[in-house]
C-alpha cells in the first residue's frame, strides 16, 4: 500500500511557475514508476507526464512539452512537477499516480494503482 500525498499547488499569472510536490509513504518507492494527471472541470482526467522507477526515462504529453519537468528523489520517497510558462488551459486539479505494473514510463491512467487527493492550480490570465 501506498499513500501519496500532493503540494505545491495555487493561483498563478499566466507565464508564471509551479513546483508541485508528491510525497509518497513506504519504502518502496523506487519500484513505481511515477506519473501525473490532471482533471479540469467538465473534462476527462490528463496524463501529464510519467517518469521511471530510476528516473533515467520520462514522457510527456505534448502541449506541456518544454514547459514542464518531472522528476524524482527516491532518497526521498518525493516526486516533484516543475512548471514553467503556464498558461490559462493548464488550469486543473493536479493528481499524482503510482504505477505498478513494469511499464517504463506508463501514460493510460488504468496503469496507476494509487493516487493522490489532487492539489488545484490555477492560472489566471
């Protein structure tokens, strides 16, 4: 079982940034590959992006592509969304995801077995 644990969220200005934070309980959180979702209102939930149980290999959706980064501290048991440039379309309720089935970097949300509570962010613009 794990327990994840989502920070980081707000109300931002359009080209503003982010650091979102997932802190996951246990000891094993080296062996899940790491993702986030989203979910704005009226929509269906987002992959965002994944990244590897070692953190060598990450995916993207393609509208965040070089504005966004995750990554991961295993010392930490912490996944960690940086956010650059955001834009009023990236307004949504952000969740974080533990994967554990042996997929690199796993984007269907079928593929994660725990989730966060979710942290809002909101870009004005």
């Amino acid at each position: 079982q794990v327990q994840l644990v989502e920070s980081g969220g707000g109300l931002v200005q359009a080209g503003g940034s982010l650091r979102l934070s997932c802190e996951a309980s246990g000891r094993t959180f080296s062996s899940y590959a790491m993702g986030w979702f989203r979910q704005a209102p009226g929509k269906e939930r987002e992959f965002v992006a994944a990244i590897s149980r070692s953190g060598s290999s990450t995916a993207y959706v393609d509208s965040v592509k070089g504005r966004f980064t995750i990554s991961r501290d295993n010392a930490k048991n912490t996944a960690f969304l940086q956010m650059n440039t955001l834009k009023p379309e990236d307004t949504a309720v952000y969740y974080c995801a533990a994967a554990t089935l042996p997929i690199l970097t796993p984007t269907h949300p079928n593929t994660y077995a725990y989730w966060g509570q979710g942290t809002q962010v909101t870009v004005s613009s």
